[in-house]
C-alpha cells in the first residue's frame, strides 16, 4: 500500500491506492460502468406518458418525490427503471420482519451461507409481484392525474397495461441484478451503490430548486452550514458504536501438555443498527394519508370533502402534527426494527457456542439479558438521532426561510452512508493484498 499524502482524504486516497492495482481498478471501472449503465436505462421512458404534466405533477405532490428518490430521477420521466429497486428493498424488509415469526424460515437462516441463498432466492421471488402491484398502482395514480390514460385490464386497455407493467417489472428485476453484479464483481453493496447513484445524479437539481427559488444570500450560509453540520453528525452517528468486551478460552498444546490461554476482543454494537429503515417507513405513512385525503377534497358529499381537507391540513408539510409525528413514527420505528435485526442475531448463543463469555455476565440467558440492555440504551442515541435528521427540513427551512425539500436530510443519510461503507470495503481490500504480499 503507498504512503497517504498529507492532507489527502481516506476516501480519496484509497481510491488513489485502488488505482495502481490491476484487480482493484477493474473493480472499481466495473462498478462505474455498472452505474452509466443504469443512468442510461432511467432516461428510457413508458410509452403514452405527458412529460410535461407529469413535471407539473411533481412540484407538489411528496409521494412521487419519495418514489422519485429510489429510482434515482426515473420516475420524473416514468421511465422503465420508474420503481428502481424499491420493491425489491420492501420485499427484503418483508422477510426480515417473517423470519423470527416463522419456524421454518427461523431454521433457515441458522443454516448459514445457505440458508441465506435460499431467503435471498424468497426475497427475489416476492420482488415480482410487488413491482407489479407498485407499478400498477402508480399508473393508477398517474391516470388520476392526467398523465397516463387507458390503463386497465378489461376492453383495448388490457394489452397496453400489461405491456407498461411488465417493462416496469423488467426495469427493477434488471437493476436488481445489476446490484448483484455490482457485489459480486465491484465495490460495495450493489443495490446501494445503486441507490446512490440516482440521488447523486438528481442532487444538483434538487439543490438548486432550493437555492435559487429564494435570493436570500444570508439565508444560503445558514443552510451550508447547517448541511456541512448535518454530514459530520450523520458520519459520527453512523461509525458509533459501543464496544462490549468479550474473552475467549482456548486450549494449546505445549511440550505434550494441554495449556489453557485467553483471548480477547470486543463485540461491536451499534448506535444506529436500523440505518435508513425507519426513516422510509415513517416517511411511507406520513405520506399516504395527505396523499388519498387529497383524492376526495372535491367530492360531491360535503362530509368526506370536509374530512378530506381536515386530514390534508394535518399532513401538510407546513404542519406541527406532521413533523412532530413524523418525529415520533421515526423514532418508534428505529427502536422495533433494532430489535428484530438484534433479535435474528441472536448474539449470545453465538458467543456461548464458540466459548466466548462477557467478562462479569454468565453466559446463556443472562448474557442475552445484558445485550438487550445495552443495545436498548444506545439505540436511544440512534434513534433520536434518526428523528432530528426526519425533522431536519423543517427547522431548516424555519432558520434560513429557504425551502428545504423533505427529502434531503433522508438523501444525505444514504449517501454518507454508502460512501462509508464502500470506502470500509475498499480499506478491506488494500489491507488484504497488503497481507497477501507479506506472506510472499
């Protein structure tokens, strides 16, 4: 591994050091190519689309924005990758919540690498009727609006509908696969990696609609400020952890005689372990009910009109009830999702099994006890930290009288996100080849 030039960041550097490895740097140019090959794919759109309808639908309309941000800007042009790999992200949250609730999926992942291969084949599976129902639901949706027309499957609407549905279904399950090349022949989680991609690409324009709407020069470092401020907490909250000793016995031979040693390391817990989860889904349930409030705002029945603006005034995005709620869902959600992924873990009868001990805590159930403790009490700093960054637009927004989209703070926890996690992959790399030429 070369020397780090002074001042050079990690990232920056390790990307420098990739580059005069041959394996390394056809990693990387891979992974590059994988990603023009997905922007090239969100430019192709469904046939039978008002593009300039649908660019007046979303200046005001936060469900399409939230769908807009996984598919990477496809979906401001109804492109065939318009869901991007969205239902392939629910189907995956689907079988994490199944596995601790069903026996035999429960067995399954404790089988190891293979057990894995086969959720990961359900997980697939699954993917392809919920982009079917995605999709068909957001032509419904798009039809309502004026966007689309003839979409349903009775009379001559049923061949076009099929037909749109089906290129949808095809742009996700390629994009899926393209995320898997990606793992499998790049650098970092594919399907992150291309995730990232499509919120980088639609950045500059999200960025500029929030500054150059407002001419409010003091306003505009307020709000540089406040977004640098908001990626240093993002990394900090994301590379926290909280390290748990554990001990080791192990047993040697010396001289003909059984030798008894001790090992130590520590267990990593960390403070965030739910990541960007609960953000999509309180930010999913925030969503719909403004979203069909405002369906039935011009109905006939003046109760469900009146009801109908009551609830759209509740989730508008001016509202104290939407982001104290929203706050709220947010920090809920960290906490279920915490458990059921630590739960999976089932860290202490790991440990047990391969004779680790936590020094001071039996092992066995009280061992399980204590990590449900101290994962209960880090997850308070995890989840509130989730919370401020849901709430982040608004009192930004409030502070520099500059409109802060809804869904950046959530944008620029992916993207730190992603790029920590590729650079720890990518440090992963050089360390190994760095050791393969010592044992040379």
């Amino acid at each position: 591994m070369r020397a780090e030039a002074p001042g050079r960041p990690r990232l920056i550097q390790a990307m420098v050091d990739a580059l005069h490895l041959p394996d390394l740097r056809q990693r990387l140019l891979f992974t590059f190519a994988m990603l023009v090959v997905f922007r090239f794919v969100a430019h192709i759109p469904v046939p039978g689309v008002d593009l300039a309808e649908l660019q007046r639908l979303f200046q005001g309309n936060q469900l399409l924005g939230m769908l807009d941000l996984f598919s990477g800007g496809a979906m401001r042009n109804l492109s065939i990758a318009a869901m991007g790999v969205y239902p392939y992200i629910t189907a995956t949250i689907i079988m994490q919540l199944l596995v601790p609730v069903i026996p035999r999926l429960q067995a399954m992942a404790q089988e190891g690498e293979i057990g894995r291969q086969r959720i990961n084949t359900y997980t697939h599976w699954a993917t392809v009727p919920l982009a079917a129902l995605q999709g068909y639901s957001q032509l419904i949706l798009l039809q309502r609006a004026g966007v689309v027309a003839g979409v349903g499957f009775t009379g001559a609407n049923l061949t076009p509908t099929v037909a749109m549905v089906l290129s949808m279904v095809a742009g996700t399950v390629f994009l899926v696969w393209l995320g898997e090349l990606i793992t499998e022949r790049g650098i970092g989680n594919g399907v992150s990696i291309i995730i990232f991609g499509g919120i980088v690409a639609t950045l500059p324009q999200m960025a500029g609609q929030a500054f150059f709407a407002t001419i409010n020069p003091g306003g505009l470092m307020v709000f540089g400020v406040l977004g640098l401020a908001t990626v240093a907490i993002i990394v900090i909250f994301t590379v926290a952890e909280r390290r748990v000793p554990v001990q080791y016995a192990r047993s040697q031979f010396r001289g003909g005689r059984m030798y008894r040693a001790a090992g130590s390391t520590y267990l990593p817990l960390r403070v965030n372990t739910a990541g960007m989860i609960p953000l999509i889904f309180a930010l999913s349930i925030m969503i719909f009910p403004g979203t069909v409030a405002s369906w039935f705002v011009t109905s006939d029945v003046s109760f469900i009109a009146n009801a109908s603006r009551v609830v759209r005034d509740l989730f508008d995005l001016s509202s104290w009830f939407y982001w104290t709620l929203y706050f709220s869902l947010t920090v809920g959600f960290a906490f279920f999702y915490t458990m059921v992924i630590f739960q999976q873990q089932n860290l202490a009868d790991t440990l047990q099994k391969s004779g680790g001990f936590v020094p001071g805590i039996r092992p066995g159930r009280p061992t399980a006890d204590y990590l449900n403790r101290v994962i209960n009490r880090i997850t308070w700093g995890g989840a509130l930290f989730l919370g401020g960054i849901a709430v982040l637009p608004f009192f930004a927004e409030k502070l520099t009288n500059i409109q802060a989209l809804t869904l950046s703070s959530t944008a620029l926890l992916i993207v730190v996100g992603v790029v920590l996690d590729t650079m720890r992959q990518l440090e992963a790399q050089l360390m190994l080849r760095q050791y393969e030429g010592f044992m040379r």
